[in-house]
C-alpha cells in the first residue's frame, strides 16, 4: 500500500507545522512518499506523483486536483483533499470520488485550537486584571514603576499605593472571587470557565444553544437569561463563534447594563457584540478591554484604543500555536482507517 502527501507553500504560510506533522503521524504506520512543491508549482496533484495507479492513502494539503488527474489515481481507498481552510474539491471531483466509493476526509474546523485560545484568553484575562503589559511597556523607559509611590508619597485611601500596580477604578486583582459570566459554553468556551472555576471565580454562562452537561464540564453555573448575565458581572468575556444566528448577538443594550469598572475579553470574534457600544464605554474609561479580536483588523496605528491605560491589546493571534498545528492534523489523520 502507498501513502502520498502533497503540500504547498500557501498550506504551510498558514500551518506551518501541520503537514510535517501529519507525515510523522503516518510514517509510523508505514512507509510514505511526501512532496512539498516550491513556490509558484501549480501543477495538479496528478502530475506530481509519480506512479498514481498505486497510490491508496493520498493527502493533498492546498494542491490543485482536477477530475483528469484523479482518473489516474485508480487503486486510491482513501483520500483528503484540504485547503487552509476548508475543502477544496470541486463538485466534479466530489462526484468522481463518490462514484468509486472513495472515502473523502473533510476537516472538522473545530476543537484544534481550543486549548490554545482559552489558555490565551486566561492570559489576557489576568494582563487585564493586572495591567501587566502596561507596567512591562512602562520599565522599558522609566525606573519609577520599580518602587511606585502615591504622589508627594502621601498616602490616600482607595488609590494606588506603593508597588501597586492595578487600576481599582477597573476590576483588577485576583481571579479568585471576582464574577465571571461568559457568552458561551461550547469548545474554547467551557475551557476558559473551567480555568476560571479552577481559581475560584464565580462563574456562570448563558448559551442557549448548549446542552446541560456543557455547564457541568465547564464548572459554571447556567444562566438562562443574558440581561441577567450582564448584570453583575466584573469579567465579562463573549466566547462564541462567529456565525450568522450569533453576529450582534450582544447588542447595544446588553454592553451598557455591563457594571462600571467591569473588564471585557474578547478572544474568539469580535462582531458577535456591538462593537460600537463597546469602543464607546471603554473611551469613556467605563469599562476595560483585553482583546485579541478586533471591528476592524488590523486596527489602524491612530485608533484611540491602542495604547490606552485600560485596553490590553494583540493582533489576532490566540489560536496560532505549534500545539494547534498539530491537533489540525491529527483531526484528519484520525479519521483515515487504522493500520
């Protein structure tokens, strides 16, 4: 039986760990032809292999491939025909494939990042309780967040004190105790409340679309109503897909029931809130934000929430791990028959 994988330069700009990972994984069960073409090889994925008609396990990770060249293909079992992202076969190919009862692998597009990004969410969540990356941009240039005093070193109740390096005007301290209420309790979501219960956060989720057992895997208590979610809550973190039923799921109206002070953490799609009413209450230092997920990306370099003492900000990259990379292919190569 022959094995081949095929990946081009545009799979590896987006996984660049995945396909050789993959290889691995399928080299233990046996020996396999692997081809990654140089950039600008256009060529269709039968004029790549050599000796087709013996090919039975074919991967083919964004290469083109053609209804001719399958024909050649005649003793393939077994097959994925993946892009960056999504599928990519063609009706034809897809009915070639069907008609010889071929088995045509698609990736399930969920689950391989999940730890990566609540993880990420978890740090960002503690950056903005903290002030972390601020206090870590201010050392670059100044010694006196070394050994912070109040002004005149004067002390004065209820600001910051010497060393202190929090915002009380926003939630800010521990995780342990404060009210986490999370939009969500699917992949990444029931992660990132299990993390924070772990701390001892009070937390509580509303997602009308999950099944009880999501609450208990999660270690939150289920909330049935958003307004009543957003009402008390300290960390307010909206952790949905973005899709068409959950785009503005969070309206207007919602953000501005969130209390003063209260911190927000976005890290899986920005547009499943009303984005305006958020940027609105956070430049009016109502709320603060850590964010991974922006209205608009990249933010331009002059927009006002870059830099601001209440904003922790990175550029969409909370799935991007090498552990990510490799769960994609594991996705896919799980689902070819054991050897």
């Amino acid at each position: 039986m022959k094995s081949v994988i095929v990946v081009s330069p545009s799979f590896d700009c987006v996984w660049p760990f995945a396909a050789d990972h993959f290889h691995a994984l399928w080299r233990d069960q046996g020996e396999v032809e692997f081809v990654r073409l140089v950039d600008g090889d256009e060529r269709p994925v039968g004029e790549i292999v050599a000796e087709a008609g013996s090919v039975e396990r074919l991967a083919c990770l964004s290469v083109r491939v053609t209804s001719a060249c399958l024909e050649g293909f005649t003793a393939l079992k077994e097959a994925t025909f993946q892009g960056s992202y999504g599928s990519q076969i063609d009706e034809a190919c897809g009915a070639l494939l069907d008609a010889r009862e071929i088995a045509v692998y698609r990736h399930p597009s969920e689950g391989f990042w999940g730890q990566s990004v609540s993880e990420f969410g978890l740090a960002l969540t503690l950056c903005g309780l903290r002030r972390i990356p601020q206090l870590h941009h201010a050392i670059l240039t100044d010694l006196q967040p070394w050994d912070y005093n109040p002004p005149g070193g004067r002390g004065l109740p209820g600001v910051r004190g010497h060393q202190f390096g929090d915002d009380a005007s926003f939630t800010s301290g521990t995780l342990q105790g404060k009210r986490v209420r999370i939009v969500g309790a699917g992949n990444i979501a029931s992660r990132y409340a299990s993390f924070a219960s772990s701390l001892e956060a009070d937390v509580a989720a509303w997602d009308p679309f999950a099944s009880e057992p999501c609450f208990h895997r999660a270690g939150a208590r289920r909330e049935y109503y958003l307004e009543r979610l957003v009402a008390d809550a300290e960390i307010f973190v909206p952790m949905v897909p973005l899709t068409e039923s959950t785009e503005g799921l969070v309206r207007a109206e919602h953000i501005d029931m969130l209390p003063t002070g209260c911190l927000v953490v976005m890290v899986t799609r920005a547009k499943i809130c009303d984005t305006e009413a958020i940027r609105r209450r956070v430049l009016a230092d109502e709320l603060s934000l850590a964010a991974d997920v922006w209205d608009v990306e990249p933010l331009p370099l002059d927009d006002p929430l870059l830099g601001r003492h209440n904003v922790v900000h990175t550029p969409h990259n909370a799935g991007r791990t090498i552990d990510a990379n490799r769960l994609w292919a594991e996705k896919l190569v799980m689902q070819f028959r054991p050897r």
